[in-house]
C-alpha cells in the first residue's frame, strides 16, 4: 500500500478540528504573517509536511530551513502568510508535527555521532500510530535508517514467533522455502551460529552485553561465518552506552528510544 501523506495530514487537522475552530471563527477577517522559530539548536524535520497542513487551509508557507538543517534559538523556519482565523486552526497541528519530527531527527543525529560510520542506526518498530512513517522519515533526515517500515517488507523471527512455532530451526527452514532475506532475533551466542549456519541475513543480538557481542563476533569468524552476515546490536542502548556497541564491530544498533521517547523541539508560532 502506497501511502498518502496528503490524506495523512488531513485526517490529522480534521481531528484537531472536530466541528470547527469556534475560537478562531471569532476573528476578524484579514491577512496576517507569522513565522515559526525554534527555541533550541536542533536538526529540522517536517517542514514539508507542515507546509502541506497550512496549505490544506489556503495559506502559504516558505521554508526558510530545510530537513535536515541545523538551527540555533530564535531562527526562523518557515514564514506562513494567509487568513489569520486559517493560519491559527493549523498551527498546533502543524507544530505537532514539525516538533516531533525535530526531535526525532535531532535525537538521532547526536547518537550517530557516537558510532563508526560504518556502524548504522536503525529505528524500530516502537512508533505512535498513526505516526511511523513521519517518525522513521525523521529518523533518516537525522542520519539513522528505517529498518522495516511495516510487518510485509522483510521476514524477522522473534523470541514469540520461536515459543509458538517450535524451534528456531524449524522455523528458519520453512522460512526459507519463501524468502531469501530474512532477520532473525537470537539470546544467546549457540542461536547466533545456528542462524548464520542456515543463513539468515540478518541477526540481531538481543541484551546482548557489548563483551558479549565480541564473544560471539569472535566465534563466527571462527566458524568462517562472520563476513556471510549483518550483525544487530539491540536492548538497553542509550546514548550513554552505545560507543561501547558502536565499538564491537556491529554492523546496525537498533534504538527504540528514538521513536518511541521522542523529547520534542521546544518551537513557537510568533504573529
């Protein structure tokens, strides 16, 4: 399913809305300026989709700092000219957003700065929903990746998939008969060489401690194994640990955090 930002955002002022700004329709009618600034340095994200909201109302937005620019207090940017009952029904919609999805981008792009750049971050599963698709586009503008945006785009066998399909084993072959990628979550190091063996694509060491990824790093290049798969370092990473990860020779570190702890970007709308 393709998806449509447009009837995304839509929906979202629609459900700010509800029957009418009743506030807003008290206004005079006339044409105002305003711009928005951010309060704190931070990495932009969403301001595309912030224009779309204003624009679902017929008013006018020009960017003045683009996804992925760096702002210091009391830049400006965006600068929205329209209506003035119009351009107040949108703006905590839009501000919602736009704060967020700076948060998330700023929040990431610091973390990528702890790690080798050899070393990617991914985001997780843990979005709101209704969000994902903004919360992992702000994950990439922060310089993270998106890992699997939904449950169809790759197979990834978890501890809750193995409890109820019997084994790991059993399930890596049946996986195998349908799919040439596939990702799957191991424990412990005797579960991380039995998925590199039947080739998964992908392992994600689970609570894994950094020492004990190293460990098992060190055994699958015993078993020649180690250059046939992406390692995933994930659990319990932070910005204060995850240099030690970044340090193990993980090639992705999966963090939560960043989606799903999302402090957002203290930002204004000024008439």
């Amino acid at each position: 399913m393709t998806f449509n930002s447009k009837k995304q955002l839509s929906q979202f002022l629609a459900e700010d809305i509800g029957k009418g700004d009743i506030t807003s329709n008290l206004l005079p009618k006339k044409k105002i300026s305003v711009k928005i600034i951010s309060r704190e340095n931070a990495i932009v994200a969403g301001t595309s989709y912030a224009k779309e909201i204003f624009k679902l109302k017929g008013c006018n937005a020009k960017i003045l700092k683009k996804d992925g620019s760096k702002v210091k207090p009391n830049q400006t940017i965006m600068a929205i000219t329209g209506n003035a009952g119009n351009i107040l029904t949108c703006e905590r919609t839009a501000l919602n957003l736009l704060t967020r999805m700076s948060g998330i981008a700023t929040q990431t792009n610091q973390l990528v700065k702890k790690i080798p750049k050899k070393t990617k971050l991914y985001a997780t599963r843990k979005t709101a929903p209704g969000l994902r698709y903004f919360d992992k586009e702000a994950v990439e503008i922060g310089g993270g990746k998106k890992h699997r945006l939904t449950l169809d785009e790759m197979v990834m066998i978890k501890d809750n998939h193995i409890a109820i399909g019997n084994s790991l084993l059993s399930l890596i072959k049946k996986t195998k008969k349908k799919h040439r990628k596939f990702e799957v979550e191991v424990e412990n190091t005797p579960d991380a060489v039995l998925a590199a063996e039947e080739g998964a694509t992908i392992i994600m060491l689970d609570n894994f401690t950094p020492s004990q990824i190293k460990k098992t790093i060190q055994i699958l290049k015993n078993h020649k194994l180690r250059n046939k798969v992406m390692l995933e370092a994930s659990g319990g990473i932070n910005s204060k640990n995850i240099t030690k990860y970044g340090q193990t020779g993980v090639d992705i570190i999966s963090v939560g955090s960043i989606t799903n702890s999302v402090k957002g970007i203290d930002m204004s709308l000024e008439i």
